[in-house]
C-alpha cells in the first residue's frame, strides 16, 4: 500500500504551466467555495470537482485526497495574509507601534475574504488530522521571526524580542483568532474585536520596551 502511494506521488503533476496552475486555482476556489455553503459535511472531492468543472480524475492528479485540499486551501490563504502581515510590519500604512499591530491584525482577522464558516471547517479539519498543521500556525511562525529583528530597522518602535517573548506575542494573537473562529462568535470582524486585540498586543510591547529601557 505505501508503495503504491509512493508511485501515486510521482506521478501527480504539479502546477507549472498556466493553464495547469488554472486548474488548480479553480479546483481551490471552488473548494472554498463548497466549505462556505456546507461546511465539512458538503466537502467532497467529486463535489469539488463538479463545481470546480472539472473530472475527479483531473482533481486527483493534482490532490491526492480532500486533506489536501484543504491543507492547499489554508496555505493559499495564510500567504495571502503573510503579504498583508509583512507590509504592517515594515510600517508601510500608519508607521506607529499601533498602526502596526492594528495592520498585522487586520490582515490575520480578514484572512479567507470573509468567509468565516469555510475558515473554521479548515480549521477544525487540520486539527482532526493530529498532524501539527493549523490554519494559522504559519502566520504564527512569520510573527515570530519578524519580532527577532523588528527592534534593527532605521527607526524600531520596540527591541528585537527574544525567543520567549516572539512565542507569548504571536501565540496569544494566534490562539485568540482561532478561539473566535472555532466558537464562531459574530463579533470576529468586529472593529470592537480588533480593538481589544490590538490593546492586548501594543501593551504587552510596549511593557517589554519600558524594561528594556530601565535596564538600558
């Protein structure tokens, strides 16, 4: 059997020309769009396919099963915001601590395009699986290098955090999010909900920057 799936593996193409890259992106979108509607009980590949219109043959030459097309589906969206998370931090908006972090959590918060039950399907799947890949585990990890060198640009709002501290910062920011997503609270993308992110985030840093400054 694993064999067989090593051969499986090869053999599965992967997207390098347009019109394949196409095909996948709609296989993806239409995927999302099926986990909007139905949620996981919808979700099946040959009810990707069908929407996606394309074969069950041709959806398998790209994805093996639905698990992966939900991992391609999160990692799809979690670059999307990674971009959004790296231009907050470069301070290319409102180039404030808080401007920052309010950014950084906008671009997190929003990810999906609003659909929110979709995003709690991948959510709840990847974690059924026991595999360690969570829908916002990369964006977790981009925080927390970013946060070892933000202190070394032209004009740093706060030191480079240590390791402890990168890992307090973006998990509570992480676990939060996804404790909203998976409780469905209708306050997710709420200008309020943000707010009270922000809050926690900003005083934490700012806290770390007034021990480093007695210390200094």
């Amino acid at each position: 059997m694993a064999a067989r799936r090593q051969v499986a593996e090869k053999k599965r193409r992967s997207p390098r020309q347009a019109r394949a890259a196409q095909t996948v992106a709609s296989i993806v979108e239409a995927a999302a769009q099926i986990l909007e509607k139905g949620g996981l009980a919808a979700f099946t590949t040959n009810a990707v396919a069908e929407r996606a219109g394309v074969s069950i043959g041709t959806l398998y030459q790209y994805f093996s099963d639905k698990n992966a097309l939900l991992v391609a589906l999160a990692r799809g969206e979690m670059e999307t915001a990674l971009r959004e998370v790296a231009r907050a931090l470069q301070g290319e908006g409102d180039p404030s601590l808080e401007g920052r972090v309010r950014a950084m959590v906008r671009a997190i918060v929003h990810a999906f395009r609003g659909r929110q039950r979709a995003r709690k399907a991948v959510v709840q799947a990847l974690l059924a699986q026991g595999s360690g890949i969570e829908l916002m585990a990369p964006v977790a990890a981009f925080v927390a290098r970013a946060g070892e060198t933000v202190g070394r640009g032209p004009n740093p709002l706060v030191g480079p955090l240590t390791r402890e501290q990168a890992f307090v910062v973006s998990r509570a920011l992480m676990g939060v999010v996804r404790a909203a997503v998976l409780e469905e609270q209708p306050f997710l993308a709420s200008r309020a909900f943000e707010d009270e992110i922000v809050r926690m985030i900003v005083a934490y840093l700012e806290a770390i920057s007034a021990t480093a400054g007695r210390q200094a």
